[in-house]
C-alpha cells in the first residue's frame, strides 16, 4: 500500500500544470462564469482540445491504434484531476474523451471508428447524452422516445430534456425504444443506441433557463427524425450493455472534489485576506470541508487504483460517487455561508462552483439511486421487491 | 499510488485474522460493557504485531492496518497506542498497554487498569507515568473500554517527554484507525442484523429508508479507513488531523443508524453492537472532539505563513 506519486507521476502533474498556465487565457475566470455549455467556454474548448491533442494531451488513455497513447491508468486521472482543478477548460469535451470515444471503441464498426473518432481525438467534437426524458430520469428504462424502423433505418419522434450542450452538439447519443408494434421489447432490451446527427430536419433544441448556468440544460424534440442504420450503435438489444459500459467510464473519470479543493484553498486565502480566518468557527468548518473533499478523494483514488491493477468493477463508485456530493456540497456551504460576496458579482470562479455543485446530486442520475446501488451491490441488502 | 496489500501486510494481517478468530469469545460468556480479551492481548504481546512500525521495512502504515484490523473484532484490546504512539515516543518494546489522557494525567484513561504506562498530554510537554495496577482506581461507565484513574502521581516513576506534537499526531491517527475498524465491525453486525430480522412482511433491509442510512454509513466506514491510512502513511500533522476530524464528526449519526436500526435488541449487552458504538463514542470526545481535530487540519493544512 502507498499513497504517493511516482517521479514520472509527479512531472506528469508539472508539465499539465505549466500547460494550463500558457494555455488559459487571462480571463479564464470570467469566461468560467458562463458555464461549460456556453457559447464561450465550447468555443474555447475547440481550441484548447486542439492544443491538448498537439501535445498528445486529449486521448492518451485512448489505445494507440485509435490515435491514443496507451497511457497508464494514473496518467489520464491526473490529466482529468488538473483539469477540475481549474474548473474543466475542455468544457462538453470531457465526456467524449472518458466515454463516447470508449464506447464506440467497444461497440462501433469500422465505419463509425472513421466518422467519429477523429473529431474526437483532434478536439472538433461537440457530443450530447440524449437520455433523460421528462418521465425518464434516474429511472433510464422508463424513456419512450420512439425509434420505428423504418427502411434504411429509424425514424426517431419523442422528447429529451435536461440535456447538456446540445446548443452546440453535433451528434447525440440518443437512447430511444423500438415500439411493440414493431417488435420492441418494453423493457430495457428494447432501447436501441443511436448516434443522431444533430443538423438532421426535425431536431428542435430549446434552452431551459437554468440556475446552473446558460446553455447547460436544454429539451430536445425529435420529430420523425430519420437516423440511418449505420449510426445505430451495437445491436438491438444490446443497448443496456452499451449503457452500462459507457456510464462506468463516465462516473469514474471526473474529479469533481478538486475543484472543490482547489476553491477552498482560494476561499481561504481570500478569508486571511480579510482578517475573517482568525474565527475558530470559520478554521473549524473550513476542516469539515477540506475533509469531506478528502475523502471523496481517497474514494476516487480507490477507484482509480482498482482500474489501475485490473481489478473486476465493484460498487465503489456508487459510494465514491456519494462522497463528491457530499464534498461538493459542503465545500459550497462553507463558500456561500463565509463568502457570500462571491455570489454577488464577486468571484466569477466561486460562482461558477456553485452551480456545478448544486446539481452534483442530481447531474448523471440521482445520488439516491447511488444509495440504492450502495445498499444493493456494496452492502448486498435485500432488494425493495423482497417479500417473505 | 497503490491500495493493494503487500505481500508482507497481506501475511500479517492474515495471522492476525487467525489470532482474532481463536479467541474469540465462546458465546455462552456472561455480556460485559468492556470485557477485556487478556487471551488476545497475550497472543499480540508474544507475536510482536504491535512493534510492526519499529520493524526494518516497515512503519506506522503497518501498525495502522494491524489496528484496523483489530478495532473490527469484538474483542476488546489496547493496540493503538501501543502500535502507533509508543514507538514514535521512544517508548521500550513490552512497555505497555499504553493509556492516553489529556491536560490532567489524574483523569480517567482508556485501559488504565491494565496499563503498563500512561502517557499525559500536558499541552507544553509529555508527561510519561509507569503505572503500578494496584494504584489505578477502575471507573464504571457505559464505554466499551476499560477506564481507571490514578488518585495521585506521588510515588510513582514520571518522566518528561518534550515531543507534544508527535504525541498528538499519532493519538490523531490511532484513534481514526481505530474508529475505523470499530465502525466496519458495527456495521458488518447490523447489515446482517436488518437481513435477519424481518418486519411488514420483509427484511428490514429491504426498506429503502433503512438501505440508504446504510449506505451513507458504508461510506463513512471506506472514507474514515483511507483517511487513517494516509495519516498513518504520510505521518503528517495534516492528515491525521483530518483522518480523525473527518472520525469524530461522523461517530454520533454513525453511532445512532445502526442502534436504531438495531430496535430494542441494540439496546441490550447480549447483541454486542455497544461493543463497537461505545468504543466509537469514546474516542468521538477524545483530544477536543470534531471541532478541535477540524481546526487543527486547518491550521495544519493552511499555514498562517501560507497566507
């Protein structure tokens, strides 16, 4: 057991560290108030992930033959760990990297390893997750958008909503039902994966005005939008598997805690600064932040390692994922109790943590169903449904 | 960075399991508040487990995984301060069990009956006592730990220790270590408990209102332990601060959960959960409680000369 870096580690972390000094532009702060799925910050992003896969920075934990790296586990995580810490300058192009790529990786023909891959990998790709619909949240099985096979492929109707960057997107991994009358099962073997170019005619995108931030959450409307056959990813019927592969990379790629850690560490400076840290209440809940960021870390960390030694996926990542709520949270209760200015047109960067932290319970399926997957997996209670 | 178990660890930990396992109490012993396992105590004392961290090779991580790993037993023994505070002070092999009290070393400690030494903390300095077994005056009370006092330090051997920090970073680490431990074992008996014991027609456990305290509890129990154990690997001020902050603020709605999910059973000697929450709230007050340790990681982590 060892809970340092390695040298190669450490300069690893370094080198990230003066790229992100060269490569973010003075008012990265100001520019971070408006979201990551802002007209700005996605802009931005193109040509930061540009700079990234220059430097062979963007997809190193990709495998060579799909213009990656085959870099170490730990090498990525710190990569995604520098970047939270700055409040994630690759915007919406996070998830294409942890997931979509992988996902396609896994499941995608040759045809679509061509079409999709590259704008990846060279930081030009704007991906959003058509999942959540207005009666399928957390509960994921419960989507209807319907995809009716039609000759050559689906003609896709139905609504997402509360999905990020599809302002900007240019495809959606959309998750819809092949109806009964047309042979689809009702429960989850009946949802096919489709990847719906977002200029197709009959995608309309509205932007729902959101506390967390301008262009981040929208509704999606599909009417009768024609998607080939060749952008269906996987079978039919293999799309849960997709699913559950693709959100596995997705929940344990994200290093939320640092960019609480790192806020913190500002907020305390700022607090110094003003003669406000002297209080022993003020030390005393700034320690109750810092630990819960901690923990989420070494959780992380737990996870990470797991990954790194090739370990079978267990249910820590329902429980890692719990602790970043929780340290997102607290972090965010001890900014706003003892900086509240920040919320007033003072700090760009708090205000930005603010709305992500907000929503870290709720973003990528509610923490309660965590609980659930805790109490299920990790704990291996009885399910709900057990009767004697 | 490597959560894995060393070969080494993996072999320690392991005897260790079989040293727990065969004195385990028989089931048809009279229940206690504090039943001290002399059996175990014994097996620890001859196989050298608690000197892990004066051992070529090896350190506080060691002893810390060996105190965990003990805390999660119901047997009742003194092993953290002996693995983790003993060898930093310069304390003699053998030279225990240890107790730990602060500001007044007149002050009921955990394990002062059977204690070989008590260390005091007297904020400027150590306060290093041999302590003779006939002078300790045994204090009832409700904690799993037994706890005595001295009526006087006249006649007994007392020495100055100047090393006040290492004390405390070490009592900081012991106690999450061992709060860790105590809480995977509380655990462990309750989610078996509420998968026995049904109610309305189901297990208890497949409530959702039970599952998600639960589970909030399965998260306390894996951030304490990684958190003890980058204390005790870092050795820093600032991580066993944390560890034990992060310990202390958890032990009281910890502590509740699993009694009330325990019903009326929890309540009695009989069902043992006491044998884990009442040495949880115990250490939860010790060296200041939450507030104190939180502060102190603070202060720790965000130097004034960082400012």
């Amino acid at each position: 057991m060892e809970f340092g870096w390695t040298a190669v580690e450490q300069m690893h972390r370094e080198r990230i560290r003066e790229l992100l000094d060269d490569l973010l532009p003075p008012d990265w702060e100001q520019m971070s108030l408006h979201g990551p799925g802002s007209d700005e910050q996605t802009a931005f992003s193109k040509d930061f992930c540009a700079e990234l896969a220059s430097r062979n920075l963007l997809v190193p934990n990709w495998p060579r033959a799909h213009g990656g790296e085959d870099a170490e586990v730990w090498q990525q995580f710190i990569l995604g760990e520098e970047m939270w810490a700055v409040g994630e300058p690759r915007g919406p192009q996070y998830m294409n990297i942890n997931w979509v790529g992988p996902a396609l990786m896994k499941y995608g023909t040759p045809e679509q390893l061509e079409k999709y891959l590259p704008p990846i990998r060279e930081g030009q790709a704007v991906w959003c997750q058509g999942f959540s619909e207005p009666s399928a949240g957390s509960d994921l099985a419960a989507l209807r958008t319907q995809a009716v096979p039609v000759d050559g492929g689906y003609r896709v109707s139905g609504s997402k909503i509360w999905t990020s960057y599809a302002g900007h997107a240019d495809t959606c991994f959309l998750l819809a039902r092949v109806p009964a009358s047309h042979g689809g099962a009702q429960d989850k073997s009946g949802i096919v994966i489709l990847l719906a170019d977002m200029k197709s005619e009959g995608i309309q995108v509205k932007s729902i005005p959101a506390l967390i931030g301008e262009g981040d959450i929208h509704e999606v409307f599909f009417d009768e939008v024609f998607v080939p056959e060749a952008d269906r990813l996987g079978e039919e019927g293999q799309a849960w598997e997709i699913i559950m592969y693709a959100l596995q990379h997705e929940r344990v790629g994200v290093a939320r805690y640092e960019f609480s850690r790192r806020i913190l560490d500002r907020a305390v400076g700022k607090l110094k600064e003003s003669g406000r840290w002297d209080d022993p209440s003020v030390q005393e809940k700034a320690g109750q932040a810092l630990m819960l960021c901690e923990a989420a870390r070494m959780l992380v960390y737990r996870i990470v390692d797991g990954k790194a030694r090739d370990l079978p996926p267990d249910a820590y990542a329902n429980v890692a994922r719990w602790a970043i709520v929780l340290a997102d949270n607290g972090v965010n209760d001890f900014l706003t109790e003892n900086l509240p200015e920040g919320l007033l047109g003072e700090d760009p960067v708090q205000q930005a943590h603010h709305q992500r932290a907000i929503a870290a319970g709720v973003a990528s399926g509610a923490a309660e169903i965590q609980l659930n997957l805790i109490a299920r997996r990790w704990l291996e209670l009885p399910s709900e449904r057990t009767r004697t | 960075m490597n959560y894995g178990l060393t070969e080494d660890q993996q072999a320690v930990l392991s005897e260790l399991e079989r040293l727990i396992a065969g004195t385990a109490p028989d089931g048809h012993t009279e229940p206690e508040f504090a039943p001290y396992c002399e059996a175990l105590d014994q097996e620890l004392a001859q196989s050298g487990f608690l000197d892990i961290a004066r051992e070529d090779g090896f350190g506080p991580l060691d002893a810390a995984l060996v105190v965990e790993c003990l805390a999660r037993a119901p047997q009742i023994v003194e092993a953290a301060a002996s693995a983790l505070v003993g060898p930093a002070l310069g304390l003699p092999v053998g030279l225990r069990p240890v107790a730990l009290v602060e500001h007044d070393p007149l002050k009921p400690a955990r394990f002062l009956p059977r204690a070989g030494v008590l260390l005091a903390d007297l904020g400027d300095r150590v306060l290093q006592v041999t302590v003779d077994p006939d002078r300790v005056v045994p204090v009832d009370s409700l904690f799993a730990y037994p706890y005595g006092r001295l009526e006087t330090l006249d006649g007994l051997e007392t020495k100055d220790v100047a090393d006040v920090a290492t004390l405390r970073r070490r009592w900081r680490t012991a106690l999450a270590a061992e709060a860790a431990g105590c809480m995977a074992g509380a655990l462990a008996l309750v989610v078996e408990h509420v998968k026995d014991r049904r109610a309305f027609g189901r297990p208890l456990g497949a409530f959702q209102a039970i599952q998600h305290r639960l589970a909030m509890a399965a998260e306390t129990v894996e951030s304490c332990k990684w958190l003890a154990f980058r204390a005790a690997w870092s050795d820093s001020e600032a991580d066993a601060a944390l560890a034990a902050a992060f310990a202390q603020k958890r032990i009281p709605q910890f502590a509740f959960d699993l009694h009330q999910f325990s019903g009326a059973m929890g309540l009695t000697l009989e069902f043992s959960l006491h044998l884990w929450t009442y040495r949880l709230r115990a250490l939860s007050g010790e060296l200041g409680g939450a507030a104190a340790q939180a502060r102190q990681a603070a202060l720790a982590t965000w130097p004034e000369a960082a400012a």
